[in-house]
C-alpha cells in the first residue's frame, strides 16, 4: 500500500521552490541593470580637484 500524502510537507516544497526561483530571477534582473548601467555610462576623463579643466 503506498504511503499516505503529506499535504503539508508537498505544499512547503512547492512554496521553497518558488521563493527559491524568485530569488534567482531578482539577482539575474539586479547584475542585468548593473551591467546595463556600467555600459551605458559615458567615459569621462577623471579629474583631481587640483586641476582646473581646459579655457576655464
């Protein structure tokens, strides 16, 4: 005879999982936009606050 289901135990599976997927699909979404916003962001020469910039 097989077992009896585990209701419980079956539904706190399913409920890990999700969580488990969700977590994983924000951390893909959240190093998506960090890539997205270090190649979108313009290349500015780096200045010293001792340096005046040029004809100023």
């Amino acid at each position: 005879m097989p077992p009896k289901p585990n209701y419980r135990h079956q539904r706190s599976e399913r409920s890990r999982s999700k969580q488990q997927k969700k977590q994983e699909k924000l951390q893909r979404r959240e190093q998506d936009s960090a890539n997205r916003k270090l190649r979108d962001e313009p290349q500015a020469p780096e200045q010293t606050p001792d340096e005046t910039p040029p004809n100023a």
